[in-house]
C-alpha cells in the first residue's frame, strides 16, 4: 500500500443550492476518498443529492459562507483524527479524477498545503483579468510569488487545519487567509497542475463584496508584514 493510502484523508465539499451538480462531485471523488459535504444553508436538495451519491453530510444554517463551511468541515476532520483535507467545489469546476495528483504529492513531501494550480489563459476573458489582477497583489502584499491565490482546489495537512481554527473570515476569502497562515508560520506550500473548467454556471460570488474584502485584506497583509 502506498503511502498516501497510509494516510487518512478526507475530501470535503463546501455547497450551497448545488443539488444539480453535486451528486456527480461527489461520486467521482468517493472513486479515492471519504466524502463530506457541508451543506451551507441550501434551500434545495442539495444535501439529499448528495447523501445520494456516497457523502456524509453536514448541515449549516442559516447560509454562513465559504469559510465557515470549511472550518465547520475542519473541526470534523480534526476530531476524527484524519491526517489531512482535500477541498474541492460543488459546481464541477474541480475534476475529482485529478485528486490523485494530491495525495501523490502528499505521500512524496507532506506538505501543509497544496494548492491546485490552474492555467489562467483557458479562463474567460474578465476572469483571467480578475485572477491576474488579484493574485499579483496578493503575491506583493505577501512579499512572495503566489501562482493562484484564488483556487479552491487544496490538499491542507492537520498541521495547518489547527492553526485555521482561528481564522476570521467566514466568505471565500478564508482561501486567502489559509495562504496568510501558511507563509506566517512557515509552513510547506506547494502546487500541482489542475485543469481549467468553465461551463457557463452561475458564481455564488458576491463580486462587490468580495472585491471590498480582497482589498481590505490585501491592504492588512501587506500592514502586517511591513
């Protein structure tokens, strides 16, 4: 048995109002792992779709974001005692058949944290604006080269699960957050090659508010380090 089947690790898919799509989520992610789903306040059957697929499921309500799903996910994973995390979303855009280039990383190195790398030119055109434009940024105001800040599609060690017990941001911006920790701390990041896949769903991103709370922490992060 190789190491990464030594390992306990558990996929975690955070959904809200994915009932369409989830259940093909999670049925190619149970192919290499145990799955938990965070239902995050849906008003559809998400969780029923996706109990139906193979999941364990967890229920968040009222609607509390990205963030707190997973952390919600995390205290889960950290009481049964699994090694690491693999995060990945409800609406298809990460390809569970690319899981194994995770935990093949994971069972070479161990990193803290491996982030899913995707190829900026096959985004839509204000996509990859907005990626571009995000993630010099946040590599500036962190004082390092950041390849994909914004990519949910992660692989964290327990180490690192400890320390985001802590963390504050309850949207999409604790993805942000979790590289913060990472860096401060001086843990391991590392990167794997993951497709890029748009097939025209609809973004639960608020682009307002997620444009005014990159800023804010963009701006706190660059504080703090200088």
């Amino acid at each position: 048995m190789d190491q990464a089947r030594d390992d306990r690790i558990l996929a975690i898919i955070p959904a809200y109002n994915e009932s369409a799509r989830v259940a093909g989520v999670v049925t190619g992610a149970t192919q290499f792992l145990p799955v938990l789903v965070v239902d995050d306040g849906s008003t559809d059957d998400t969780a029923a779709q996706a109990e139906s697929a193979g999941a364990s499921v967890l229920h968040q309500s009222p609607n509390q974001g990205k963030g707190a799903a997973l952390r919600t996910a995390f205290h889960h994973a950290l009481s049964e005692g699994y090694d690491a995390v693999v995060t990945l979303d409800a609406d298809g855009q990460h390809d569970p058949t690319e899981l194994p280039k995770f935990l093949d990383l994971f069972a070479q190195k161990h990193p803290d944290l491996i982030i899913g790398q995707r190829r900026l030119r096959h985004m839509p055109p204000l996509r990859r604006l907005a990626n571009y434009l995000g993630r010099k940024s946040f590599s500036w105001a962190i004082g390092q080269p950041i390849p994909d800040n914004q990519s949910g599609y992660r692989l964290i060690g327990r180490k690192l699960l400890e320390q985001l017990q802590g963390g504050e941001e309850a949207g999409f911006e604790f993805e942000m957050e979790m590289i913060v920790i990472c860096v401060r701390k001086g843990y391991v990041l590392d990167w794997v090659p993951i497709r890029t896949i748009y097939a025209g769903e609809s973004s639960h991103i608020n682009n307002v508010t997620h444009f005014t709370n990159s800023v804010r922490m963009i701006t706190q992060i660059r504080r703090t380090r200088a």
